[in-house]
C-alpha cells in the first residue's frame, strides 16, 4: 500500500465520501464539549463520517470499525480519537505536574505507557500533547501544558510524541500524537478561556512556536488549531501560521485538525457570515478535519459553488488524512490495537506512582518535614484530604478515581502506628463553616495538622479559567482556624495551576505543591511526608505572590527603568514586590545543595563552537540529595532588547550525602542566538552572561562572562 494506491482510491471517492473523511463526529462515550451531531451507525454507513472523537472500548470501537470497513461502499476505515493526556485507564500525574519532574525520559516513558493502553481500547490517535506555553495561571488549561518555558516545552513536546508514536505508527501500541491548541491559547486576553489573543510576532517566534516546531521535528501526525484568534485573526482560519508557517516553512505535511466546533465558531469569531463561508476559510487555511461542526459535510459542497473553495483542496486534505490511516496501518488491519487488547497494566500503575512521588515540589519547609517520630497524633484536615474523584485531574476520560488512594489512605498505610483522624472541616467550594470548629479542635489535640487545600479536578483544564485562582470556597477560613491553633501545620495543595496562598507560605511550616497526581497519589504524598521519598519536583511556572502581577515569569525583557527600590520612577508598584511567591525552577529538598566555583572552558566564543559550563555542586547534608540545576543566559546586548534570562540548559543529578562533584553543560553556540528583524536565528557578536542556581531568583544565581567573536 503507497501513495500512489492513495491516489486511486482518491480517484474513485464522490464529493460527499470526501466530505465524510473530514468529518470527525462525536460518539457516546465522554462529552468534550456542547454534543452535536453525534455519529449514527446510518452516518458511518454512509460514509460521511471520517474519524470518530471520545469513544473507546474495544467492543464499541470495533463495531464501529465493521460498519465503515464492511457496509461502506469504499471500506475506508475509521480512526479512533480521545484526549489520552495524562494517562488512558491508568491515571498519571497532569502534564503540569510531570513538566515540575523535568526529565524527557520520563515524560516519554509515561506517553508510550498510556499510548499502549489507550491503543488497547481501540484509540488511534491522541490529543495530545498539548503544547501552549502558559503564563497566566487564570487560564485552567496550564493544567495540561508543561509550563511557561519554551525550551521545556520544545523538549515536552518531542518526548511526549516519540512516546506516543513510537518508532512506527503501525505498531499496535502505537497512537498518532496531536500536537496542539496550535497556537498561543495560553495567552487568551486575561486568562479568559476562549477569549483573542494578540502578540508581537517577535515574542510568538521566541515563546510561542518552538514546542510545535519540535514536535513537528520529531515527526509528529497530528496538529490541532487554536479556538482563539491571534491578532484578529481566528487560528482555525490562520492561512500565515497554519500553510505558510506550519507546511511552508516547518514542512509539516501530516493532518490538521480543528478543536472541537471550531469551523462553525468562525461565524461567533465574526470572519464568516454563515456555513459555507466558515467552511471555506478553515479548508483555504489548511484545516483538514472538522471536528464536530458538520460544516465541511453540509456547507463544503455550497461554498464550491459560490467560489469560496477549491476542490484540490479538499483532494489534498483527504490524501493527508487517507496517508494517517495508512501510515496507523488501518488499511492492512483496520482491528490491529484490539487484537490481544489488555487493560490497565501493572507497570503502568508503578510507572505513575514513581512519576507521582518524582512530581511532588516541596515550597517551604522549616524542618518539619519528613514527618518526625515524635509526632504521634495527627489530625488530617481539609476538603482534599479523602477527594478520590479529585486526584485524577481534569483531563480524565478512561480513569476510574477508584484506582487513586487518598491522602488519607496514602497516610493510614505509611503510617500504620500512629493515631491519624480526620476532619474535612469544609467542602471545596461550599460556604458552609459549620465543620470548621470541630476541625481546628481536632488539630489543638494533635502533634501536627496536615491540611489538605486545593482545586476540585474541574476547576482546572477546558472552561475553567479563574480570575481569582485563589482557595476556593471557606478553605481560607478553614486553614486560618487551623493555623490559629498553635500546632505546626503543613499544607498540602491539590491543584492544576499555582494557587495564590501568601499567608499559606508565611505561617504554616510547610507548603507541598501536590498538583493532581492519579492513581499515585495517597502513597506518593505519604512517601514524601514521611522522608521515604525526598521530594525533587522544581516548577515549570513561576507562582505569582498575588493575582496582581500576572502575568508573571522569568523570562520578561528589561523594564525601561529596572526596579530599584531606592528610585521611585522605576518599574515596580507601590503596592506588591515584583518578586513571585516562588521562582520558576523553586522546589526544595530534604538535603541541601550549594553551588559554587562557575567555570567557563573559554571566555570567548566563535559560530561553531561548544561551549563548555562546569559548577561545582556539593551537598551539605547526611542524606543522599536529586537536584535540578538550571543554566541561563543573558544576551547583554541585542538589536532586540533581549529576555532578562533565558533558559538553555538543565540537568538533574544525584549527590551521595556530602558528595561533591562537578556539574558539566555544553552548549552550542547558536544557542545563543536571537531572532534577527526577519524572525531568523541569528548569533550576535559581543557580551553575554551566563548564569546557573536552583532556579530563576536572579538574586542567587552564580554568573560568568563570556563573549562571541564573530
Ligand atoms: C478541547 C481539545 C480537545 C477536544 C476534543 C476541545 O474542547 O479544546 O483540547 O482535544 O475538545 O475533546
């Protein structure tokens, strides 16, 4: 089967059969959205339906699969799409809190794992990963990105689609990866979900485009348009970023997809006036698939006839998606990822409890934790503390929350020798304080409180922006009482974005970003409470001190006048430090690391070289110690007033207790190139800075001078 059996296959399709192959149409199992247009067996019969979305099982995937390969005049097969994105049955931690691990092999080790089980259950394709980088956390959807760094986000993006591909899209445990909201989603106009985007083209070639372009690199299938508009102009309809960018200048030839109802928002976006004119602006821009709208199969055949589509282009949309089912191997065996279909793995559940206890970012502690002997009675408190449903996040499809055990349960069962109650106190997002009373007297007759706070899972992900992504409902009353009851407490948050808690950080003993952390979950906190796991998450985003400073990140470019805070006339504000609660690459550790000693191989540099970084990192500390170390950089002077600080390497290392060694980085030279008047990388001679710490706090980071030449 080639290209050239495409073209006659191709050759023998009527309109309406072609319009089906573009169609992607609901079905049964999950809704993702407003549910229209839902597949019949008399519509795949028909033909007119290409691809299905949110349906999975091996039973009705297959059933499926025998209407379009048997009762279909040509026997195209159909491809099977769901949102695998942090696990299919077995549930992962949420991207968010895999990126705050920091490690691409994991990040493809946890892709490939749920690509075989979700192929298992009939999935072809994934929607996944999704690749905005994210900057605000309002926006619910930081839950499912890695963060607000592009270079992560270039590395996310080619681990999680050489995990989900693998080396061969036939193979059985294989799915096709979606790259997407192509693109700038996470930049909707105050973090309002849906809502326009507008940027310098400048600050979308730096930020915005880089994880696409690796996973386009990486040899990605799939990209998924943006529902937003980017300068006005709606991305499912974007003919420079979507044929001039993606399949001019990246070459991307696989299929473009729209989100879901997209082709018909154009209308709400205010582009088109009805269908047919809808229609033909996303096929004109490259959109391949509709997914769910029904308007390329009902206004497709009107907008040729008004002049407003081309016929090569809907021919081109449907070699490319004929090309996916070749190239998924549903042409040779349309059954291959059921035959010998299993279910949840047992590895599948260690992998996502070693990522779980890996992803866990310990945000202050003064020496409370791990958990010491002495504390006998601990009173568990707060909404999140048996939220079973909640640990699954909220991008969960296939899961069953039963697999995930509570912080409770991870407690009861680390801790069987000690006397552990609990009380909720409050609900997450009810105003009843009535629990909150026996609560904080629960804590007075305990050694130690652990306060469990958070996000339910659908507060984060689709349609879940936040203006105030604060504790919801009386949890601050809640952790106020518990704070005032004179025992130490450690707060724990279960949540899909940096919540905004300054006096969590201030007053209790420790604070634990848990994010949401699937079926892993209650053993990992308690491995971690307890010090059998020393925590080595590191944020993928800074975490704003107040709502006020969002968007928030370390990358900014110079202010005109930088803060000084002896000079009123400088950029800062008279009611709130600049300074984040927390630093982008913030996390501690039970050991303690010190850098010193930064080195540079050569001070000087020429296009072509490598240069060569090296630190000496020592730990201070009895017990063995995993650490991050990130390395920046600082152009000192460019055409484009550059980022403060920009990310260009990291590495993870182990220490034995009071071990030290030296830390070595190479970089290419033209890793520090910029982006010329044209958006083309280009290496500026002159002065740079490099820079290395635990993370983005300008203030402690180790810095060396280096110069290019040429
Ligand atoms: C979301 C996508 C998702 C799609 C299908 C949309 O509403 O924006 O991320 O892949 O639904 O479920």
């Amino acid at each position: 089967m080639d290209l050239n059996w495409i073209e006659k296959l191709l050759a023998r399709m009527t309109l309406e059969e072609k319009l089906g192959q573009m169609t992607m149409s609901p079905a049964g199992a999950a809704a993702t959205g407003p549910i229209r247009g839902e597949a019949t067996t008399e519509s795949v019969r028909a033909g007119k339906v290409g691809s299905l979305l949110n349906l999975w099982g091996r039973e009705a995937t297959d059933r499926f699969q025998k209407l379009a390969v048997e009762e279909t005049r040509l026997g195209i097969p159909l491809f099977f799409g769901v949102d695998v994105l942090h696990g299919h049955r077995t549930v992962f931690p949420i991207p968010l809190a895999e990126a705050s691990v920091f490690d691409p092999d994991l990040w493809e080790r946890t892709a490939r794992a749920a690509a075989r089980e979700a192929a298992a259950d009939g999935v072809d394709l994934t929607f996944a990963p999704m690749l905005d980088t994210t900057r605000d956390p309002r926006w619910g959807r930081m839950a499912e990105g890695f963060g607000e760094d592009p270079l992560v986000g270039a590395r996310f993006a080619a681990a999680k689609v050489r995990g989900f591909q693998g080396g061969d899209l036939a193979s059985p445990g294989a799915l096709a990866a979606t790259a997407k909201h192509f693109c700038c989603g996470g930049a909707a106009l105050a973090g309002r979900e849906y809502a326009a985007a507008d940027m310098s083209e400048r600050t979308l070639h730096e930020t915005y485009l880089p994880p696409f372009r690796a996973a386009v690199e990486a040899g990605c299938a799939a990209i998924m348009s943006a529902f937003n508009s980017l300068g006005g102009v709606p991305m499912t309809a974007h003919v420079p970023l979507l044929r001039s960018y993606l399949r001019g200048k990246l070459g991307f030839d696989g299929v473009i997809m729209s989100d879901y109802a997209a082709i018909e928002e154009l209308i709400d976006h205010g582009v088109a006036a009805d269908r047919a004119e809808a229609a033909g602006l996303a096929l004109k821009a490259g959109v391949d698939i509709d997914m769910v709208s029904g308007v390329y199969l009902a206004a497709l055949p009107e907008a040729l006839s008004r002049g407003l589509a081309e016929l090569k282009d809907i021919d081109a949309a449907v070699r490319r998606i004929l090309t996916l089912k070749m190239k998924l191997g549903l042409f040779d065996d349309p059954y291959r990822r059921t035959k010998g279909a299993r279910s949840a793995s047992r590895a599948a559940k260690k992998l996502a409890l070693d990522v779980a206890r890996r992803a866990i970012t310990l945000l202050a502690n003064d020496g409370i934790l791990p958990l010491g002997e002495n504390i006998r009675r601990i009173a568990v408190v707060g909404p999140l503390a048996e939220a079973r449903e909640e640990m699954v996040g909220p991008w969960t499809l296939a899961g069953d929350p039963r697999q995930c055990a509570t912080i409770l349960d991870g407690l009861r069962a680390a801790l069987p020798e000690r006397e552990i109650h609990c009380q909720l106190g409050v609900t997450i997002a009810g105003d009843d304080e009535s629990g909150i009373a026996a609560a904080r007297a629960l804590c007075q007759n305990a050694d130690a409180a652990i306060l469990c706070l958070g996000e339910a899972a659908n507060m984060s992900g689709e349609a879940a922006s936040r203006a105030r992504p604060e504790l919801p409902g009386r949890q601050r009353q809640l952790a106020e009482a518990v704070l005032s009851s004179g025992r130490p407490v450690v707060a724990l948050l279960s949540s899909g974005r940096p919540l905004i808690v300054p006096f969590l950080a201030e007053r209790a003993r420790a604070l634990v970003a848990t994010w949401f952390l699937g079926a892993g979950a209650g053993e990992a906190i308690a491995e971690v409470l307890t010090g059998r796991f020393d925590p080595t998450g590191r944020l993928p985003v800074t975490w704003p001190l107040d709502v006020g400073q969002i968007p928030v990140f370390f990358a900014e470019r110079p202010a005109a006048r930088p803060a000084n805070p002896t000079d009123p006339f400088t950029s800062k504000y008279i009611d709130l430090p600049n300074e984040p609660l927390f630093p982008f690459g913030h996390g501690l550790s039970y050991a303690q690391v010190k850098l010193d000693n930064l080195r540079l191989a050569h001070a000087e540099f020429r296009r072509g070289d490598r240069i060569r970084v090296a630190i000496d990192a020592q730990n201070l500390s009895d017990r063995p110690a995993f650490e991050t170390i990130f390395l920046f950089s600082r152009d000192c002077v460019a055409t484009a007033a550059p980022p403060v600080l920009e990310l260009k390497n990291w590495a993870k290392v182990k220490l034995a207790a009071r071990q030290k060694r030296t830390v070595r980085f190479a970089l290419a030279a033209e890793d520090l190139s910029c982006l010329d008047a044209d958006l083309r990388p280009m290496l500026e001679p002159g002065d740079f800075d490099i820079f290395v710490g635990l993370n983005a706090d300008r203030r402690f980071l180790l810095s060396a001078p280096l110069r290019c030449l040429d």
